[in-house]
C-alpha cells in the first residue's frame, strides 16, 4: 500500500512539473506575438507604407516612434490596414484580419537568410542605417515623414539589392531627398564589423492575403536592443579541456590524505653587508622668513551696567468733587381763580380766603377738628352721669 501511494505521489509531482513548463513555454510563445498593420496614411505607391507592430495579448493601435517597423521584403505585400476610425474594434474582427507575426532576436545569420539579397555583414549595416536615419535622426532638413521614407529605401537597398541609382526615378524623389539617401547608403556600406553593442528585432510571418495568396513582408524593428555584455572569452564547452589541481575543489589525491610536502626549505644567507653611507652635502641655509608678531589681543569689552529699572509711580485717585445739591426748583404758584365767597365763614373784610392745594394741612386740619369733637362728646357724656 505503502508503496503504491509512494508511486501515485511521484507521478503527480512529475505531472505538476510538466503541466506549469508546458503552461510558462505557453505564456512565453503567446507574449511573442504581433499583429503588424499599415496605419492607412500612405498611398503606398511613391510613398512606403507606414507600418507598425502590436501585441496580440493586448492589442492596441499605436502609432508613435517606439512602434514602428519597416519593411524587409519589398516585394511580398504589406500587412493589412488598419484604420484610425477603427482604432477601437478587436484585430480579429475587422473585414479582413492582421497578420500575425513572431519576433526574434534579428542577428546576422537570420537577417541574411530572410532577405533577398543576403548581403554579407547585413546586420551591421542595417544597424548603422537605423542610427543615423529615422526614429534617431531627422535627415538633413528633411522633416520626419520624408526622413522615414529615405530610411526604407536605404532598407531596400541593402535587403533587397535595389540599386540606389534608380531611387529617384522609381520613387520620384526630389534632388535634396536624392541627396540624402545616397549618404545614408555611403556611411552603412563603409561599416565592415557586426556591432558588438546593438541588435534588432525581426518580426517573422507565415500568413497569406487572403485574395491574392500573397506572401506578407517580414517587419525589421526600428529599435536598438542593447546586448548583454559577456565576462570573458569562455573555453569550449564552458570548462577547460584538461582538469586543473584545485579547480571545482578537486585534487589529484585520494579523500582525507595530504599532499606530498615538499622540498626542504633552503637555508637563509645572511644579508650582504651595506654600503657605508656617504656624507650628504649640508642643505643651503635660506634665511628665515621675518616674523610678524603676533597680534595682540584685544581686551573684552567690559560689560556695560544695566539701567536699572526705575518703579512707575503708581496712578494716585483723583479726588472727585462732591455734587453740589441743586435747589429743588419751586413749583410756581398759580393765582387761584376767586370762589364765591362761603355762607359759613367770612372775613370783617367782607373776602373769602383762597383755597391752596396744601392736601396735607387740610387733612391734619380734618383730624384736629375730629378729635375735638370726639373729645367734646366724651366730657358731655361724662358730665351727665355725674
């Protein structure tokens, strides 16, 4: 039992293992992979088509510097169009689909073997042509579009063997466009060795149009690839041809002996005897530098007293002046209007007296005459019963 499940747990690992390279091997063929188009903008008779490569795990239709490629086949067909108004719409699901293209390091043996020419050194001189032309370079005063026209034809020249001669005629150049596309050649064709610091993509294709049956162009990549760098020159097969003592740890003895030992150590000479030393001329005497007394220094400033602060004399109450009382206004007397004189009281004079408005004196007049009466009843009562 025990030995069964041993078995069934190796088979799985084994499984597992297979299952996750044939999954990375899978994601790493896909990552791989490029739509190329023609972005629509050129006739492609004169004027080559402007060409340009996306991925197919996220295509999207970018038209700048860092994804444009050139033609390498001029004959075969350019990769289908595809249009700004289409710019959202899936590759797939266009009228006629993209080709798909697989990229791959473009070194010297694969350029020469997908060209038409197989010019030797192709790679180095593609190289030098992508340095000095467009996306890098702006030719002369050609402006970008005609700097990236000139670029593929000197392309042409050198992966298709199209005589640079022609170039104007066929193409209909002007003479200043002429101009620069022969120097461009001229410098590429005087580079001899293969550049031992850059490198090019090369986006290979097996599709067809699907009209004419017609094979698609190979796309060369417009950027520069740096190359790793290397350590050092490697002895065939990455070890040296015959073992070395003490190279991987080996020796030529058997484990746990040591080495021979070796030859006694010679005995030592004594030092020969040193020359005595000469007398060495006495140095010239130069007369020593005047000595500027050192300054002297400065007293500290004494410290300056402090003013002492000197007390605020304190803010004294003013006295205030006592109010003054103001006399009580008197009120005015009014004259009274003469009453008809009283039946009950009068004056020798035959006069009424004038009333005041003394309500104080009347009713201390009132309780006088009350109490004089109420006393005048008393003694009267008092009197009769005696």
């Amino acid at each position: 039992m025990r030995k069964t499940m041993k078995k069934m747990l190796a088979a799985s690992t084994v499984c597992i293992i297979m299952s996750g390279s044939f999954i990375g091997g899978s994601a790493r063929i896909l990552a791989e992979q490029y739509y190329g188009y023609d972005d629509g903008t050129k006739p492609g008779e004169n004027w080559p088509a402007f060409l340009y490569v996306t991925p197919t795990d996220h295509p999207k239709r970018n038209i700048d510097k860092n994804h444009c490629v050139y033609c390498f086949n001029r004959l075969d067909s350019y990769p289908e169009t595809w249009e700004a108004r289409f710019q959202t719409m899936d590759p797939k699901k266009l009228s006629i689909p993209l080709p798909t293209y697989e990229k791959k390091l473009g070194n010297n043996p694969l350029l020469k073997e997908y060209s038409q020419k197989h010019s030797d050194n192709l790679a180095s001189k593609l190289l030098n042509i992508l340095t000095n032309g467009y996306p890098y370079q702006k030719l002369g005063d050609l402006d970008e579009e005609q700097s990236r026209r000139v670029t593929q034809l000197a392309i042409w020249h050198f992966t298709d063997g199209y005589p640079k001669e022609h170039f104007k005629s066929g193409y209909s150049l002007t003479d200043y466009e002429d101009q620069q596309l022969k120097k461009l050649i001229d410098t590429a064709e005087k580079s001899e060795a293969t550049s031992a610091t850059y490198s090019l993509d090369l986006y290979i294709t097996s599709s067809y149009t699907p009209d004419t049956h017609k094979h698609y162009q190979h796309l060369l990549g417009s950027t520069l690839i740096p190359k790793k760098p290397e350590s050092g020159p490697k002895p065939p097969g990455g070890k040296n041809p015959k073992p070395l003592p003490g190279e991987d740890g080996q020796t030529k003895y058997p484990k746990g002996e040591s080495g021979e030992a070796g030859p006694p150590e010679k005995p030592k000479l004594d030092p020969a005897p040193k020359p005595e030393p000469q007398p060495k001329p006495d140095p010239e005497l130069k007369p020593d530098p005047e000595l500027k007394p050192d300054p002297e220094p400065k007293p500290d400033p004494e410290p300056k007293p402090m003013p002492e602060p000197q007390p605020k004399p304190e803010p004294q109450p003013k006295p205030m002046p006592k109010p003054e009382p103001k006399p009580a206004p008197q009120p005015e007397v009014k004259p009274q209007k003469p009453t008809k004189p009283s039946t009950i009281t009068s004056q020798s004079s035959g006069k009424s007296l004038p009333k005041t408005n003394d309500t104080g004196s009347l009713m201390t007049g009132l309780g006088t005459g009350l109490l004089s009466l109420l006393g005048l009843g008393f003694l009267t009562r008092r009197k009769r019963k005696d």
